[in-house]
C-alpha cells in the first residue's frame, strides 16, 4: 500500500547518505575522518599532531614545574570560556603550559617584570609590560634583537590567551625589527616570525572564525617565500609551500571557492618536489596526506570521483611512512582519510570491493583511535563506518544477495557514533547519525518483518524512534531534510501498522506526511511533493479500507 511513499523514501535515504553537507574545514594538517562532518572536528584533531614549525625541544620538566599555579588557573579560566569538551580543555590546558613553561624562560633574562606577571596570571598586564612606551622605529641592530625577543613574547602570550590576531601583530613588527638588522642570520629569522605571524592569522580565521584572516595570512606566507627562495633555502621553502597550502585549503573551504583549494594542491606539490621520503619522510607524509585531503576536498565541489583516486594514492603513500608503529595517532588519521575517499569513490561507482576496502580502512582507525582520548573524533569515524556499511548494503541488494549483515554491523556503529553525540552540542550530527540508524534499521526491519514478524517488528520500531530522534533537532537542518525523515518515519509507521493493525500509527504517520508536504511546498521541491502526496493518499485509502 506504500509504494508511492517507498519510492519517495528511496530517493530520500539516497539523498540523506549523499555527502552533499560535508564542509569539513581543514587548519594546519588538514583532515577527515567522516562523510558528513562539520569544521570543528578538524580543529580539534589538529591541535594534538605535532608540528615541525614549534620549539625546537619541547620544555624540560623543570621548566614545566616552574609555572605557577596561578597562571595555571588563570589558562583554565580562559579555557572553560571557550566551551570545550573535557578531550579539548587538557589538550589545550597542556599545550598552553608548554607554551608557558618555554616563555618563562625567555622572560627570565629579557623581561623580570613581565615573568612576574606572568607567574600572577595577569596576562594582560605582562602584554603590556613587554609592549609598554616600545617604538620600534628607527633602533640599532642591537636593540632591534632585543626588542624583537619581547614582541616575540607578546605574541606567545596572545597565543595563550587565544588572540591570535594580536600575536599577528606582535610576530609582524618583532619581524619587522629583525629585518632592520642585516645579517644573514637575521634573514632566516625573520622568515620563522613571518611564518608564525601567518601561522597566527590562519588561526585566527579558522579557530575565531574571523574568515578575512586568510587573505592577509596569504600575503606572509608569500613574503616568507621571498626571504627563503627554493635554491638558497629548500627545506624552508617547501616549509612555507606546506603552510601556504594549509592556509589556502582552509581559505576555500570556508569560502566554497575551489580555485583556491587548487591552489593548494599546487602548493602540497611544490613542497613534495623538495621533500622525499628518504630524505625527510614526515614532512613528506605530511605533505601527501594534506595532498590528499585537498584533492578530496576538490571533489566535493564538482561532484565526481576524478579527484579522489589521485586522494587515495596520496593517503596511501602517507601511510608508508607514517606506519602503525611509528605514528599511531597520524596512521589512524591517514586510515581515517583513505576511507572517506574510498567510501565515495565505491558509492559513487557501485564498487563493492572499493567499499568494502574503505570499511577495512575506518575499521583500521578504530582499532588505533582511543574513545576515551578522542572521544567525538571516534565518534565520527563510527559515522562514516556505517554509512559505508549501509552502501555496501544496498550494493549486495543490487546484486541479488541481501545485505543483512552489513546493516547489521551499520546499526552498531552509528548506535557507537550516537554514544558520542549530543542533541544539545551537535544537533546536526546528531540528526545525521539518527537518519543513518533510522535507515540501517528500517531496511533491516522491512526485510526481517517477511520471515520473522516480531523480530522485524521491533526493528521498525526502533527506526522510528531514530527517526523521532533526529526530529528533536529539527531547527539544526534544513526544511528538506526534515521532510525527508518525515517522510522516512512515515514509511517506517506504515510498515509496523501492517503487522499491528494500530490506527494510532496510521495517525501519526498521516501527521508527519501532511507536515512533510508543508515543508516541500514552502522549498518549492515538486518531484518530492507528489510522491508525498502519494503517499498521503495511501495513507488515507487504508484508513478508510479500515473502517469500512
């Protein structure tokens, strides 16, 4: 009696599991575990990879017990305000006192009065202190070094209080002030205060979300190419090619514009011409995997597979450096990359041995990723698990063997990926999770409901309560999409209402079609609104086939 709301529901789970939302914004390393993705999960698994560009050495321990713990307290209230998950506040709480426990040290000799401050945890005063009655016109190269180290402090200070635009700024005149002393040495100094002055205003773009960073961080990146051209300074070029790429991919992810993410493949290609695996074999892992989230990124905006094979042969190259052993965190990482490529490429082309490769490498991450230490990261992979489970599924359905086992499996792992969503912080992942699990469960419980009714039963039921759930946020998702679950859950009702005979679920499943209509009505969606209005007509015909 469905089969006009079935027709629709089709075309709706296909919709629902295309990966048309994926904006997954990459900062530094750019990354992707998941299908359907937002920005943040990228910021936050980039803050924990190391970074080539940092301190030499990381703080001593000493150095690290010598911040006070006023100025511990001081970092975490700053922290608790920015809203962070338990994961991101230590991780963010421990590099900050890395970052202080290394200034310490600068200020010991360069500025007491400043260290004071900082051990206070009055930040604002030490910013001050290292900046107050300064003019950088006109010094000797002397005085020009010294006040380059106090800008340069500022600057770490703003860091730790998260103002990046500020450090900007900082880095930008301690290099100005470098640039005045004329020495050879000076040169290769000013290009590392320009890269970090980029550096800071690509966070400040992509952490603060202030987008028109990226412009000027562009302008740095390409006056560090100057100070350090290809055959005086190789490895630093191809350096800044590597941040040049990072700065560009984020740019035109934030503005959908993928001339700049070609940009950024040119620069990933740059850098890899100068870097070789046996020669420098993280920086040329590093370079392939960004190389690979950047072409990924690329197919997203045309809507084809061309770009995504040259993706996966990039993650795969990562990978043969950054091995299991080595690198777990990054090898978990570059597995998740490669099964985001794969995964498309095998729905797209209804290639099962391609899916299922991509479900080998999710499950690859996940056998490195630790919940407890990433909790929302692995969350997301479970995500993207499922949805590839659910296309291997439905490639098995087309070849005449029912993929049961799939969704089975499909059903645990977006159960999995639910346990680290919340409907309060991640509404529109929490209702893309939910339609998935609604999905696996429904097309198992159609399925099931032939040869075992009540078995089939309960899975219907359990679609529709992940349906019901990703209703809940309705106001995170677009009217079309609330639609579609409408029109999903609907389906799912009708199906239990033809074992259980319960008017109560043809009610409700008439209610939710008549609200999916108003909404495809108001979005102007007239091939989704006939079938929905099909639909209601079925709907109505066995009400009335029931009373009479």
């Amino acid at each position: 009696m469905f089969g006009s709301g079935a027709d629709f529901f089709a075309a709706a789970t296909h919709d629902l599991m295309s990966p048309d939302n994926r904006s997954f914004l990459a900062l530094v390393l750019g990354s992707g575990f998941v299908l359907l993705v937002g920005f943040w999960g990228a910021r936050r698994l980039m803050r924990a990879l190391p970074d080539s560009y940092g301190e030499a050495s990381p703080p001593t321990d000493a150095e690290r017990d010598g911040v006070t713990a006023a100025s511990r307290e001081a970092v975490a209230a700053m922290l608790q305000a920015e809203n962070l998950d338990a994961t991101q506040f230590e991780r963010r709480l421990g590099q900050a006192i890395d970052m202080l426990a290394k200034l310490r040290t600068r200020l010991a000799d360069a500025c007491p009065a400043a260290l004071a401050l900082v051990d206070a945890g009055d930040f604002a005063a030490a910013r001050a202190a290292l900046r107050n009655g300064r003019d950088p016109r006109g010094v000797g190269p002397d005085q020009a070094k010294r006040e380059a180290r106090l800008y340069t402090a500022a600057a770490v200070i703003d860091q730790i209080k998260l103002d990046y635009r500020g450090a900007a700024e900082n880095y930008d005149v301690a290099a100005t002030l470098v640039s005045q002393v004329g020495e050879e040495e000076a040169r290769g100094q000013e290009w590392r205060l320009r890269i970090e002055q980029a550096r800071a205003l690509v966070g400040d773009a992509t952490v603060k979300g202030n987008a028109d960073s990226i412009g000027p961080a562009l302008a740095v990146y390409d006056k560090a190419l100057e100070l350090a051209p290809r055959r005086a300074a190789p490895h630093a070029w191809a350096q800044t090619q590597m941040h040049r790429g990072d700065a560009l991919l984020a740019g035109g992810l934030a503005a959908a514009e993928p001339r700049l993410v070609e940009d950024a493949v040119q620069s990933y290609q740059a850098a890899l011409e100068e870097w070789t695996r046996r020669a420098t074999p993280f920086e040329w892992a590093r370079a392939q995997h960004n190389l690979g989230e950047a072409l990924r990124r690329l197919a997203d905006f045309d809507s084809g597979v061309e770009r995504l094979q040259p993706a996966a042969d990039a993650y795969r190259a990562a990978l043969s450096a950054w091995t299991r052993e080595a690198a777990p965190d990054l090898w978990a990482m570059t597995q998740g990359g490669l099964g985001d490529a794969l995964a498309v490429i095998g729905a797209h082309t209804g290639d099962g041995d391609t899916l299922r490769e991509a479900i080998a490498a999710y499950q690859a991450a996940l056998g490195e990723l630790r919940r407890e230490i990433a909790p929302q990261e692995w969350a997301q992979i479970q995500n993207s698990l499922g949805v590839a489970l659910e296309a291997l599924a439905e490639h098995e359905h087309r070849e005449g063997d029912y993929g049961a086992k799939p969704l089975k499996l499909a059903v645990e792992a977006f159960q999995h990926a639910l346990e680290g969503r919340s409907a309060e912080t991640d509404p529109a992942q929490y209702a893309a999770t939910s339609v998935g699990l609604g999905d696996s469960l429904l097309s198992l419980g159609e399925h099931e409901a032939e040869t075992n009714p009540e078995y089939g039963a309960d899975l219907l039921a359990r679609a529709a309560e992940a349906y019901r759930g990703a209703l809940k946020v309705r106001d995170a998702i677009t009217p079309q999409e609330v639609a579609r679950i409408e029109i999903n859950l609907a389906y799912a009702l009708g199906l239990s209402w033809t074992g259980a005979r319960d008017d109560a679920l043809l009610d409700e499943a008439l209610a939710h079609v008549e609200d999916a209509i108003a909404l495809l009505r108001e979005s102007g969606d007239a091939e989704h609104l006939a079938a929905a209005e099909a639909a209601r007509r079925n709907i109505l015909d066995a009400r009335r086939g029931e009373a009479a």
